[in-house]
C-alpha cells in the first residue's frame, strides 16, 4: 500500500504524516472528548438537584467542543482536498510526460480509450480518494481508537462488550471482501471498454456511415454499455455484502453492551451515568465503524484504479540518446542485422542489413504485409531493434536525442495526417519560421499550389478536423509540401501517391526526385511504374530482402520483382470493357 502510494506520488506518505497527521489527531480527539465533558454532566444531573449555573459551563463546553471539531475538519478538509487535486494534476502531468517517453510504435499500438481511461477515470478516482476518503477515514478510526482508550480505563469488561461485535464483524468482512475487489476490477475493465468502443464510434463515424456499418457498430458501443450497467450494479451488491455483513454483526455489540451494563449496574459495579454513556459510546462507535467500512468498500475501487496507474507508469519507456544530429546534408544510413517482431512470437523483420546513400532514393516493394511500413518505422525510431542497429552516418541511432532526431525526419504517412487549422499553419507544422515565399515554392514543388490558390481564402483558408473539405489526393500533396518544407535530411514516403491521379502522381514523383537532391529518401510503393527511377530498390518478402538493384537490372532477372510487374502491367492493361469481351 505505501510501496504503491510511493509510487504514485513519491515521498507522499512522509508528507501526508508531516503535514496532516496533527490535525487529524486533533480532529479524533476533540470528536472523542464531548464524550467524557457528558459523563461529568449526567453524573451532576443524577446527583441530585442542582442549580442551572452548575451543569450550564459543561452544556457550554461540550458546544464549544463540537464547534472546534467543526472548525478543524474543515481546515481538514481543505488540506486533503487541496492535496487530492495537486496528487491529480502531478499525477497526470507524470502520465502524459511517460506516454511522451514511449515509443511511437507503441502509441499507435494502444487503444486510445484504454489509455484515456486510465489519465481520466482511474485518476479521477485516486484524487477523490485523497480529497474525499482518506481524511475522514483517519480521523474517525483516530477518533474510535481514543473512545475505546478511554472507556478501558473506565470499565473494562463494557469496553469488551461493546467491541465484541467487531471480533464477529472484521472477520466475516475480510472473508467477502475479495468478491468485491474480483467485481471492482470487472466493473473498471467495462467502464475502460465502454469508453474505447464510443470513441471507436464516434471516430469511424463517417466511414461507417458510408459502408451503412453504423448500426452494426452502434450494436457493439450498446452491448459495451450494457455491460457497464451490469457490471456497476453487481459492483454495488457485491462490494455492499462485505460491509453490510460487518454492520450487522457489528450490532450486536449494542445487545450485548446492554446485559453485561445492566448486570454490572445491579452488582454496583458500575454507576448509571458511566452506563448511559456507555450506551451512546457504542452507538457513535457503531456509527463511524459502519462508515469507515463502507468508505474502504469505495476505497477498494480506487484502489484498484491506482494500480492501473502505477502499471502504465512501469511500462518501460525509450532510452534517449544524448546526441545532439549535426548534419549538414543528406544522410548516409546503415541497416546492421536488423530483425523486428511486434511482441508476437513471429519475427516481421530478420536480419536486414543494407545501405541508403547520402541522397539516394531507395525504393521499397514487395507484398502487402512483407514488412515495409516496419522498417520505415524503425528508421524513424518508433521502436528500437536490438540487437542490430540503424547507422545515422556512422553513428548508432539510439545515441541521439529522440525529439532532435524526430525533428530531422519528414515523414508522408499512408493516410494524411492534417490538423485543424488554417492551410498555412498545417504546413508551418514542418517549419514554423517559414516564410510565404517558402510555403508557396514548396507548394508549387507538391503540385498543390494552384488548388490552396482556388480556395476561398487561399494559403489562410480554414481546415476542419483531418481537412475533411479536401480530396484524398489534395490532402497527401499538402503533406508531401509538408515534407518538403521540413528540409529534413532523412524523408521517409510510405506510398505516398497511391490517392493520387497520373497527372499529379508524376509531378509528385519529380518532386521527391528534387528531394532526394537535398535529403536521403526511402520510399515505400505498391505501383512499381513509380519507382523506375530509384537509385535502388530493396524487394521485400516475409521480412528479409529477396532482390536489390534498379528497375532495369530487376526486371531482367527471374524474381519476384519480375512476377509483380507483370502482374502490375496485365491490371494496368486490364479495362472493364475488355474484360467482357476475353
Ligand atoms: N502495430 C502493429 N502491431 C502488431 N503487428 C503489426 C503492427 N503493424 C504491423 N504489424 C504486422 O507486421 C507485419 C508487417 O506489417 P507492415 O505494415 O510492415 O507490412 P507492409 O509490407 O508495409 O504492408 P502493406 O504493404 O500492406 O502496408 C504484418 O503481418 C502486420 O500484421
């Protein structure tokens, strides 16, 4: 429990028990002292009659008692509150500077409503815990254990009487306590889940749409829900049965408090005024008991979404590099026995080694599925591949600083990616001190300056969410301009032309030849007619590299190269019209 809270917000526990320890002991202790001011009263009121000026300054200091408990547990409660939510917002900040330490490959791979579960409800959770739980838990059980310190001295078998009732009840607690736990984790792995499949949802709403999926969909976020409605409601029976056994067998201490009281009166042991206040003893006790157990039954969930925490904060995150890229021009790469696999046992990349010269254009084919998109992510260094190794100019990947090195890179995704904002700042993105001038030459570069020049407010139109109010095709020459403005001395295009018509698709083609004038290129494509140009090009199957060389020296040889392009060249001669007539 401390090993965990340490973990969570190290150093915290010494604090809690620095800082808040004094008031909540005082708290305990002016709750418990009204008690013994009352038995001094009733002991006046049964002595015989008495003046109002005698038990009046007792009535007065009791009030003054509850008033100062008032009083601090207000100071209480501002402590712990304020702590909770300074606990939420370190904890949070710690969260997303670790996911920041993560690879990339391992983002893309998560389940975004997994992990905003855990920076939201799980976190959510731990800070009411702070600021609404622990304080009053402390103080009341503080409270319970000066009551029973100080009946013990009064009379000790009543003391045993009245807390027998938690001999019976701590025990049958324990025993039903794991149901509850078992069912809080149920409950938290259906809330994670009924947030991963409407953010799901929501996200391919359109896609859905468009293939009429939307109700089949839906059907899942409802059964997802659905879920979470059970789960929670069996949480609430479950986690209740603990704490309602132990109230009950908590009770009878009350009974049992009134034989052995009424026994010891008639035997004089005991006087009536310690007996009464017995009597409303047990009953507070009884009262804050039922409390406290179930705040722990509350405190189970919260525990649970701590461990969640902790777990995301233990995932290991990339080692950085110290090395600060000085390069001037475009980068000579090395692939050292490079072998790949994504957690799986099956290997996606073995043993690849090779060379990219300074400003070459290598080019990446093979079958869908052999490894391409991979082995571009491992040059970026969205995960790491040891034991081999990616040479930067001689120098280990791994030895240079992550965000300097991500910096250097351009990289045009499979499916543009465009930010909300105007066209201007989405490319700016690459280069925020870039001037129009250079905004409007790499524009021209892309092939997209004419149709920015068309919209209605031109370089500073307003795009929507992943720029829905531009084709497919406008929106990758957005991104290659992107790339190209980014000047980066390492370009990585993964099939980049693919939503592109032939017009554009060869003018793209000439502009990442320009590129490679400046920048070392690997390029991934499915249609092999773009890369006849490449310097080199790697044929990629099952994750080893089966043939290398240019077009022209692929093409002569019996391979794999030579089979998808003829299979490219029959589908290009391929027409519907044909077709009927074969
Ligand atoms: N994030 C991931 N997690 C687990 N497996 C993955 C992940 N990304 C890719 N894979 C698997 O790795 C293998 C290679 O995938 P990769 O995307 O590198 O192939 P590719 O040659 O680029 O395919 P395509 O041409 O269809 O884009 C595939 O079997 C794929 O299922």
């Amino acid at each position: 429990m401390f090993e965990l809270l340490d973990k969570l917000c190290p150093g915290a526990w010494r604090q809690m028990a620095r800082q808040h320890l004094p008031w909540l002991l005082l708290d305990g202790l002016l709750s418990a002292l009204p008690f013994g001011v009352f038995l001094l009263l009733v002991e006046r009121l049964l002595a015989g009659p008495s003046q109002l000026a005698q038990w009046l300054p007792l009535c007065a200091l009791i009030w003054g008692l509850l008033l100062a408990r008032t009083w601090v547990a207000r100071q209480v409660c501002l402590l712990t509150h304020g702590w909770g939510v300074h606990l939420a917002e370190g904890l949070r900040l710690r969260l997303a500077e670790r996911l920041l330490a993560w690879p990339v490959g391992r983002m893309l791979q998560r389940d975004g409503g997994e992990l905003s579960a855990v920076l939201l409800q799980d976190v959510d959770h731990a800070e009411q815990a702070f600021s609404h739980l622990y304080g009053p838990l402390v103080s009341s059980l503080l409270m319970c254990g000066f009551l029973l310190l100080a009946m013990a001295t009064q009379d000790l078998a009543l003391t045993a009487a009245m807390a027998a009732g938690l001999a019976l009840g701590l025990p049958a607690w324990a025993l039903l306590r794991r149901q509850g736990l078992a069912q809080a984790d149920r409950w938290l792995d259906a809330n994670a889940q009924a947030q991963a499949a409407t953010l799901e949802y929501l996200e391919g709403l359109r896609t859905l749409k468009a293939h009429g999926m939307a109700g089949a969909r839906f059907a899942r976020v409802d059964q997802a829900l659905r879920r979470q409605s059970r789960e929670s409601l069996a949480l609430e029976w479950r986690a209740a049965l603990g704490p309602l056994s132990f109230i009950s067998l908590l009770e009878l201490g009350l009974p049992l408090l009134m034989l052995v009281g009424l026994w010891r009166w008639q035997g004089g042991a005991v006087g009536l005024p310690l007996l009464l206040t017995f009597l409303l003893v047990c009953m507070r006790l009884h009262r804050s008991l039922s409390l406290m157990v179930l705040g722990l039954a509350q405190s189970e969930v919260m525990l649970r979404s701590a461990r969640r925490i902790a777990a995301l904060l233990d995932e290991p995150v990339q080692a950085d590099g110290s090395q600060q890229p000085a390069w001037a021009g475009p980068l000579q790469i090395s692939l050292r026995d490079l072998s790949f696999g994504y957690g799986g046992a099956e290997q996606v990349l073995s043993q690849l080694s090779g060379e990219l010269p300074a400003g070459s254009l290598t080019a990446l084919v093979g079958p869908s599925g052999s490894g391409k998109s991979t082995l571009a992510r491992l040059l970026a260094r969205f995960w790491d591949a040891p034991p081999g190794t990616v040479l930067l100019d001689g120098v280990d990947i791994r030895s240079y600083e992550l965000a300097a090195l991500q910096q250097r890179i351009a990289i045009v995704f499979q499916h543009p990616q465009l930010l909300t904002g105007t066209v201007a700042a989405n490319l700016r993105l690459a280069s925020p001190e870039a001037t129009q001038a250079e905004l409007e030459e790499a524009c021209r570069q892309a092939a997209c300056h004419d149709f920015i020049l068309a919209l209605p407010q031109g370089y500073e139109t307003e795009l929507s969410e992943q720029g829905a109010e531009l084709s497919g095709g406008q929106k990758q020459r957005l991104c290659i301009a992107r790339a190209l403005l980014k000047r980066a001395p390492l370009v990585l295009v993964d099939e980049a032309t693919a939503s592109l018509d032939p017009e554009n698709e060869a003018l793209i083609q000439q502009a990442l030849q320009a590129l490679a004038r400046h920048s070392t290129v690997l390029m991934i494509a499915h249609r092999l007619h773009t890369v006849v140009a490449a310097d080199q090009i790697w044929v990629l199957e099952r994750g080893r590299i089966v043939q290398r060389g240019r077009h022209a020296q692929l093409l002569g040889q019996p391979g794999l190269y030579q089979t998808l392009w003829q299979a490219q060249q029959q589908g290009r001669d391929w027409a519907p019209g044909v077709a009927a007539q074969a």
